[in-house]
C-alpha cells in the first residue's frame, strides 16, 4: 500500500513502524526534531512541512491508499484530510480526533473520511465492565458478540487446574484466551494448566465471567464498587467519569492544574467533586470518613501512575488501576501486579492498526500489550457458509486456539458439523502469527 501518515509524535511513529515492512510510507510533520527521529530510525520517506499546505505534498505522485491524520490537533487533522483530496485520489482515510464533536456523519461524509478514532473515549469503556466485574483487572468488548475479554490474576495459594477441566465444568461458556506466566505470553492449548499467579485471559458470557469470582481465580476480594478516586483532570479523567456516572457511583478527580479542574466541573455540570490538590494520596483518601472503593490515576506521565498506584495500594484501596500511556511501560505495569488499561495514545494507536488491518470479513483486536491477537468472522445468510464448513488446515493447529460461538456456547473448532447463521468463528493466538490466520479466515467458497 502507499501511505500517508500527518503527524510525527509518538501514535505516528508507532503507526509508521508498523506499517512499513511490505508498504510505501510516507510521514510528514513541522516538528523538525521528530522528523529527525523518524529518519534515523525508521525505513520510510520522513518530510518536514506543514500537513495543511498542498505543496508539502508535492512528492506524492501516485495514487494514495491509505491516509492517517494524527497530529494533537482536530483542526489541522480535518484540514489534513481535506487537502489530501486535491492531491491524490485516496482510498481510505483514518483520523484522530480529540473532541467528539467532530465526528459528524455529515463531516465525515464531506471529506471522505472512513474512519474517526477519539482515543479518550474509547480508552474510558473499559470501566464501565470493571464496575459490573470488579474482579476482572481488565475488559474488553468486541462487534458481533455480547462475550467479552477479562484478565484475572491467579492468587498464590492457587492449587493447578487443567484448562480443559475448567471448561467442561462451565458447559463450553468459557475459553481460556492467553496465560502471561513470569512476563512470557502464550495461548494455552486445553490440555495446558493454571497455575498461581498467572494473568489469564478469559473470553466468556457476563453470565460465565460472574461465576469467575473470588476464591479460586481472584487474588483479592474486591467488593462492590461505589466510591471512585480519579487522579487527573485531562479528558480521559473527564470521560472516565462521565462513564462512571451512568453507572449512578460517587467521583472524586483531583488534579494539581486550577485550569483543569474548572474545566472538568464545567463539562462534569457540577456532577462530580473536583478538586485542585498539591497533597499525595494521603492527604486525599478516607475525608468525610469514605474510603474509595476503587483509584484510577489517569496521567500521561506513566512514571507518575505507577508511583500513585502503588502509594494507593500501601493505603489498603483494594482495585487500584494504572492507565498505561507507552507500551514501553506495559509489561512492567503488569509485572508490578497492577491493573492496566491503555491510555489515549496507546488506544489510537492500536485502534488505527486493528481498523487498518480489520476488513468487513475478519475483525481483529489485540490484548496483552498487543502480544495476543483475536480475530472473528460471522457467519451472515449472506456470506455463503450456512449449513457447509471448512475443515481448519493442519499447519494452523499450532498457530493458535481456534472455535466456534454458537449463541453462548463456545466450541473447539471441528465439533460442530455445519455453520449456521450467526455462528462467530474465532482465533486466538500470538501476533506474530496474524498474518497466516487471517489468511485462512478470509476464505470464500
């Protein structure tokens, strides 16, 4: 593919390393020094110039298959996406945007623009499932399906279980999606076991994952969350908390900038108590004789989140959750026993990969700092594939763990004779094996 990248920070570079093995990339920003970077470490074409200038482009002499606009500014990413019409004829275009007010159906349509990525908001919904689960330490949604992702934390005194055991006791409602067992990342096959202190992955019903509670796979107890501590008023604390509210709990957000405290109490309309505080942690917990149930630090600094996450642990908060700004943090987070979701440039950054790569057959989504990979196909009237079935090629099997969702049950792929209408085939397995599987699930009768 030809591509174009607006925008040379962190989500850019990240995009463009991706990106360039096998595609024509082409990255451009005013920032001489990140040009710089760019240049010196990566094998694509790196211009500095202005992205909302048409002449910045003159080297473009083909036809452009995919556009991404990521700068930090709405504007100039719309303008980006505008001007890049007059150019070259553009096949795809993918834009972050910071305020949401802009993805518009009839804006989107005007600039021709196929997908919109607004990084604080999505990085909020995981905690409205962490508030319906307290015990999963993360979750995950996906199209097609109400299943979701969640990781727990194996405790200690954890005595082994084979998987498979685990899944016939749950009547084919669970898989077990991916193990990391002493920072190593794999996906177990249902011989495989469990063992204490392992993170696992568990893709299952609500139903199924309510039943996955404290006692032999949760560490800790987590009661019922009603009181929240967020520390950080950027966005993402405000969208945070504007999904904590739908979920009727009780916020506090503290930050030390006066400006951002105004402005959260402004978009918030007073529902939320936010303060402007200097002090650490203890100064800020326990006031009015309410300990919070849950603290969420919500910096883009990760240094600073995890320093605040382990102060609140030595204060006895029992769900303690880290926002994870720079994948170079997050396998330490996850070593330091801390409960991770990914902040804004993180969650651009693989939002655009998995749109990029997801095409209207296959969706793909990754977890465990993007080590494990999910991809799904349904089964639509359309597609070909009700009542016939292609058997799963023998160089896959140990590729990755392969299914088939058939309303709540989730069966190894085989066991079933036929697809039907709205089956979901789904794969698990390592990144690093996507391309194979992807291959194989893209088949066509």
């Amino acid at each position: 593919m030809n591509v174009i990248i607006a925008g040379a920070g962190k989500v850019g570079y990240l995009i463009a390393k991706h990106l360039m093995v096998n595609n024509d990339v082409m990255v451009i920003d005013k920032n001489a020094d990140a040009i710089k970077q760019i240049q010196e470490n990566l094998d694509v074409l790196a211009i500095c110039g202005d992205t909302e200038n048409q002449y910045t482009y003159e080297s473009v002499h083909s036809d452009v298959d995919l556009f991404i606009a990521v700068t930090d500014s709405d504007e100039v990413n719309l303008i980006a996406a505008l001007i890049i019409d007059k150019i070259a004829k553009v096949g795809k275009k993918i834009i972050r945007l910071k305020n949401g007010f802009f993805d518009d159906p009839l804006i989107k349509e005007r600039l021709g623009i196929s997908d919109c990525v607004i990084p604080s908001f999505e990085a909020a919904q995981p905690f409205k499932y962490l508030i319906d689960f307290p015990h999963a330490r993360n979750v995950k949604s996906f199209e097609y399906t109400k299943a979701l992702l969640i990781s727990l934390r194996i405790p200690e005194d954890f005595q082994t279980m084979v998987i498979k055991s685990l899944i016939n006791d749950m009547n084919n409602k669970l898989v077990v999606a991916g193990i990391e067992r002493n920072g190593t990342f794999s996906v177990p096959e249902d011989i495989d076991i469990l063992e204490a202190n392992d993170l696992v992955y568990f893709y299952a019903y609500p139903s199924a994952i309510k039943e996955l509670k404290f006692g032999t796979f949760c560490a800790e107890e987590t009661n019922e969350i009603r009181n929240c501590l967020i520390f950080g008023a950027d966005n993402l604390g405000i969208e945070i908390a504007k999904v904590l509210l739908k979920k009727d709990i009780n916020i506090q957000i503290l930050d030390k900038d006066l400006k951002k405290c105004e402005k959260a109490n402004l978009i918030l309309k007073n529902k939320v108590t936010v303060i402007k505080s200097t002090y650490g942690l203890d100064h800020s917990i326990g006031k009015d004789g309410v300990m919070p149930d849950m603290f969420i630090v919500a910096s883009p600094n990760d240094e600073y989140n995890i320093a605040k996450c382990m102060e609140a642990k030595d204060n006895n908060i029992k769900k303690v959750v880290a926002i994870n700004n720079d994948i170079a943090y997050s396998k330490l987070m996850r070593n330091l026993n801390l409960e991770v979701v990914r902040g804004e440039k993180i969650n651009a950054y693989y939002s655009i990969l998995e749109k990029i790569e997801s095409s209207n057959i296959v969706i793909k989504r990754q977890y465990c700092g993007g080590e494990g990979l999910i991809m799904f196909r349904k089964v639509f009237s359309s597609s070909g594939l009700v009542d016939k079935f292609i058997p799963l090629p023998s160089k896959l099997q140990s590729k990755g763990m392969f299914f088939i969702q058939r309303e709540q049950q989730i069966f190894p792929y085989g066991k079933i004779d036929i697809f039907k209408k709205n089956d979901i085939i789904i794969s698990f397995s390592k990144s690093e094996n996507a391309e194979q599987i992807s291959k194989w699930l893209h088949f066509n009768l």
